[in-house]
C-alpha cells in the first residue's frame, strides 16, 4: 500500500474488527478500549502526533479526559462531543490504554478490559488494578501523561514502547 491508505485504514478497521470480535463472543467492550486500541493500531508517527497534542493541556492543567470520563463513555455520548472533545477522548484513550497494557502488562489489560466491561468500572480500577479509587488512578495517569509526552516530545520514547504488539505465547 502506498503511504496515504496506511495511514487512513488501519484506524477504522481496528475498531470494525474490535466490534465484530465483542459481537461474535457477545461481549461488551469498553468505548475507552476500542478508540484507544483503534489509535495505538495507527502509524508511529500517527500515535506520536496525538500524544503530542495533548502535552500543552497537560502542562497548563487544562481539562482532559480522566479514568472515570474515559470508563464510562459510551457511544452515543461520545457522538454528542463536539469533534475536538471526540479527538481529545481518542488520543486520552489511547495513552489510558498505553498506560495500562505497558506497565500492568498485557495480562492485566485484557483482565481490566473485561472487568469494565462486566459492570462497575470503579470496582474494576479497585481490584485489577489495584487503586483506590478513581482519583488514585488519575494521579498515575497524570504523571504518566506528563512523562510519556515529555519523551515523546524529546524522542526519547523508542517506537515499539507506543505500539502493541500481540503476545506470542510458545
């Protein structure tokens, strides 16, 4: 493929392949796992570019989507946002998802997504991942926010730390 339709295509199908998936094993994903899988599934350069947006807001505190705005975003809410809250929420997802699958690890992310999806995302923050509450989880989230655009920005991030790779299990 040329280099306009990888950049374009990978995204959307992503999160048609996510829906299909949750439908055939009648399973609720998360809104949260699949726009944030659907943009980790974007070009490096993609991801890197949507981390780099939010570092102003960070830097100036300015409001951004937390654990509980992200857990519990659905759909038609979501279609509600206006088109800089919905691309604001998608690149918030994506590090959230980033955030949970690189340092709980992949086990714990598939856990976590499943324990949201079930019922009381709080409950899950509490007892997969361990926090509190959610103000716990945003504090981390916060921090990890702050260093991963940081590193972005000084590209000191390596590139396969900002995609995820499937686990090959021998």
């Amino acid at each position: 493929a040329n280099d306009h339709p990888s950049k374009t295509v990978p995204i959307p199908v992503t999160e048609i392949c996510l829906a299909e998936f949750a439908q055939k094993h009648n399973i609720k994903l998360g809104y949260w796992s699949m726009r944030g899988m659907s943009a980790l599934n974007g070009s490096i350069d993609q991801i890197k570019a949507k981390v780099l947006e939010v570092k102003p807001l960070i830097e100036k505190n300015e409001p951004i989507f937390f654990s509980k705005g992200l857990l519990n975003m659905n759909q038609d809410n979501y279609q509600k946002l206006d088109e800089a809250k919905r691309k604001l929420y998608d690149e918030c997802a994506m590090m959230f998802c980033l955030l949970i699958r690189k340092e709980f690890g992949q086990d714990v992310y598939i856990k976590f997504m499943k324990a949201t999806s079930e019922g009381d995302p709080e409950a899950a923050v509490k007892s997969v991942l361990g926090f509190k509450d959610y103000a716990a989880l945003d504090a981390t989230f916060k921090r990890y926010m702050f260093d991963l655009t940081r590193d972005v920005a000084a590209s000191k991030t390596p590139d396969h730390y900002l995609q995820i790779r499937e686990k090959i299990i021998k």
